[in-house]
C-alpha cells in the first residue's frame, strides 16, 4: 500500500471509530430519552425502570471482561463487527418489545455487546496509529460519544407523535444505521489493507516501562489502584445516574414538556464534550504555568466535582433558565473528570494496562449499576428525584479529594527533589 494512501486509510478508519462511537450512544440513549412513554405504556414503577439499567450495566461489566480478553486472540477485522451486529439487532427487537420481561433481556443483551466496542475501538487505533498518532485517534474515537448522545434527542424529536407505540420506530432505525456501518467497515477495511496495517503495529510496538517487573497482583493490590478504584466508581455513579434519569427529572420531576426535555439534553451533552476538552487544555495550561503535571490533574479534578456538586443549587430551584444553565455547568464537570482519570491510570502500569484497564471498568460498571434500581425505589417512595441525584453529584468531589490525600508522592514531583540531590 502506497504510503500517503496508507495514511490517508487509518484516517478513514479512525472515522468509522467516531461513528461506531456515536451508534454505540445512540443505542444506549433511546430508553432515556423515550423514558416516560416506555414507562407509561408498560406501567413501569421507578424501581422497575432503575432495573433496566441495572441489567444494561452489569451486562457491560461482563462484556469488557470477556471482549477485553477475545479482542487479543481474534482478529478485531471481524470480532469489531461482529459485536456491532449483535448490538444493533438487541436494539432492534427493544423496538419489537411487547413486555417487561423481553425488554430487560434487550436491554442486557445490548449491555453485554456495546462493552465490546471499546477494546476493539483502542485496539484499532493500536494497530493503525504510531504512538505519537494515538492521542489524536483517540481523541476522535471519544468524541463519537457526544455526538451520538447530542444526536438522539434530535432523532427522537423528530419521529415521535403523539400515536401511542411511536416510541418504537427509533429505536429500529438507529439499529439499521448499525447494520449499515459493518458494510462501510468491510467496504474500507478490506483483508489487503487490514494486513498491510501489521507493518505499523510491528515496527511501532508499545514499549515496557524502563525497570516496570511488578505482576498484575502486586499492580492491583496496590494503594493507588484502591484509589483509582474509588475515584472511577464514584465517578461512573455520577455520570451514569444524571444520563439515565435527566430527561424523567426534567418531564416528571419540573414540568417540562417532552420536547423541551429533548432539545435541553442535546445541550447537554454539547456542554459535557465542551468541558471534557477544556478539562484537557486546563491541566496543558496549569503545567505550562508551573504547576507538576500531577497538581494539575489534581487542580483540574477537583474543579470539575465542585461543578458536578452544584447540581444541588439547580436541583433545590423550580423550572427556571438559571436552573437549567447550572445543569450544563454540571455537565460540563461531570465529563471532564474522565480525561483526568484517565491519565491517573495510565501510571500505574504499560506492560498490564489493557487488564488495569478493563478491571476498573468492570469494577465500575458492577458498583454503579445497581444504584438505578435504588434511586428508582426511593423516588418511588418519595416521590422526587431530587434527594438521590443531590446525594449523587458530590460524590466526585468526595473521591477527588480521597485522590488528592491517598494517591501519594507523584513522580515528576519526585523527580524534582532528587534532581538538585543528583547534582551535587
């Protein structure tokens, strides 16, 4: 393969990623956002709803346990489409649901296929990238997320009536447009190509750490993978809670139309991209003003949970704009915390972070998975939404500041102690 067409067709494949990405959202954001009709049609309680979510995510945490570990031994030419078919069909029959009981098996069905994109995705741009490209696809890759969740309100603005089961088509559709995506993926990713692309992942493997010899056990039996522990649960408890249950807040909990709720929750996830980039360039600029990296990252996350921590401002006022502009201020913290997070991780290991990584994530997913259920039940009882998430969107904050006291001495802050030591 030509070199500057070689170029040109990862770059094409990194595209594919950000639309896989955004499929990937707006599968899992049409309940949310069709909600009230679903809940109203099959005469749901809360705690009923809360349970769907439950068994999405611990579907998911199974799922990236077990494509974490495949995507190493099957080839992800065909594993990535694979799993991208049995999710768009999970999607698909949601839309043919005619009980209760069938649509929780979609809904965990769907979990467990969706937790293989993510290994497939980063493998992908493993294989493709050079090291120095790998950010940029990433970048990429992650801002498919956004786009999909800004997408499906829009969507289901514009094919829901006011007909009863209307709810349904949506979903169908999104899954076709998945169906559709493996034939794209087939069409660039053509066998030729795909084994030319082993030159780029055999002349520029990842490197072992200088002297890293610590196993796995001694890796996750360590302070700072109890921490990091901590750090991701409370903030996928936060994340999550806010994405399941916004729109039903909005709807049941102040009063806003089905529509108003659409549109404000394209907006929010327009302003939670938004602040998971500044979350990058704040912690570029802090470390670029004299601050370690560490500190930075520290600075940088602790700022965004004191965001995520004034959804209690919104949620103690009625339906009002000023209400409404807290909430993006809110999602504009609660993903900028993932980039900060993301780079903790990164130093705990080279040789094992595939595993650190899909570990924490299962981990993540089983934790937090069950607080759907338990917020469902409590709004059931109660009556309200607004205790839980208030309770909810300081949890970031909290474990931000266990990461502040517990993560240690970092190393470029070690590293400028001992320099001037060295020097003499």
């Amino acid at each position: 393969m030509p070199q500057q067409h070689a170029n040109n067709w990862k770059w094409w494949v990194c595209g594919l990623l950000l639309l896989a990405s955004a499929i990937n959202y707006m599968d899992r954001q049409t309940l949310a956002n069709a909600s009230v009709r679903i809940t109203n049609e099959f005469e749901l309680s809360e705690e009923q709803y809360g349970t769907l979510e439950l068994g999405f995510g611990w579907a998911f945490a199974v799922g990236a346990l077990i494509f974490g570990f495949t995507s190493d031994y099957v080839s992800v030419r065909w594993l990535y489409p694979t799993v991208l078919l049995l999710w768009s069909l999970m999607g698909i029959a949601t839309g043919k649901a005619d009980s209760y009981e069938w649509l929780l098996i979609c809904r965990t069905g769907l979990g467990f296929f969706e937790a293989g994109h993510w290994p497939c995705a980063l493998k992908t741009t493993q294989r493709l990238l050079s090291r120095q490209e790998r950010t940029l696809g990433n970048s990429v890759l992650q801002s498919g997320t956004s786009i999909g969740a800004i997408i499906t309100p829009l969507v289901m603005r514009a094919m829901l009536t006011d007909a009863a089961g209307s709810w349904r088509l949506p979903f169908q559709i999104v899954g076709a447009v998945g169906l559709a995506w493996i034939g794209v993926w087939f069409w660039i990713c053509t066998r030729d190509a795909w084994a030319a692309s082993e030159l780029t992942a055999s002349n520029d493997s990842t490197m072992e750490a200088p002297g890293e010899s610590r196993s796995l056990g001694e890796i996750v039996f360590s302070r700072r993978f109890l921490v990091l522990l901590i750090v991701v649960v409370g903030i996928n408890a936060c994340w999550h809670l806010f994405r399941v249950w916004l729109p039903k807040f909005l709807q049941q909990g102040r009063g806003y139309t089905e529509e108003a709720s659409l549109y404000f929750n394209s907006a929010y996830y327009v302003a939670t991209d938004v602040g998971c980039i500044a979350a990058g360039a704040a912690t570029f600029w802090l470390a670029r003003r004299g601050l370690t990296v560490h500190s930075a990252r520290v600075t940088v996350f602790l700022v965004c949970g004191a965001m995520t921590a004034l959804s209690t401002i919104a949620i103690l006022l009625p339906a009002s704009p000023i209400m409404l502009v807290i909430l993006l201020l809110v999602a504009m913290g609660s993903l900028g915390l993932f980039p900060c997070y993301y780079s903790f991780s990164q130093e705990l290991t080279v040789r094992h972070q595939g595993k650190v990584t899909g570990l924490l994530g299962t981990c993540a997913w089983a934790t937090s998975s069950p607080l759907h259920k338990y917020f469902g039940r409590l709004v059931d009882q109660t009556g309200s939404y607004d205790l839980g998430m208030i309770v909810v969107s300081w949890l970031p904050l909290l474990v931000g500041l266990v990461l502040l006291v517990a993560w240690g001495h970092a190393p470029d802050e070690r590293a400028a102690v001992v320099a001037p030591a060295e020097a003499t």
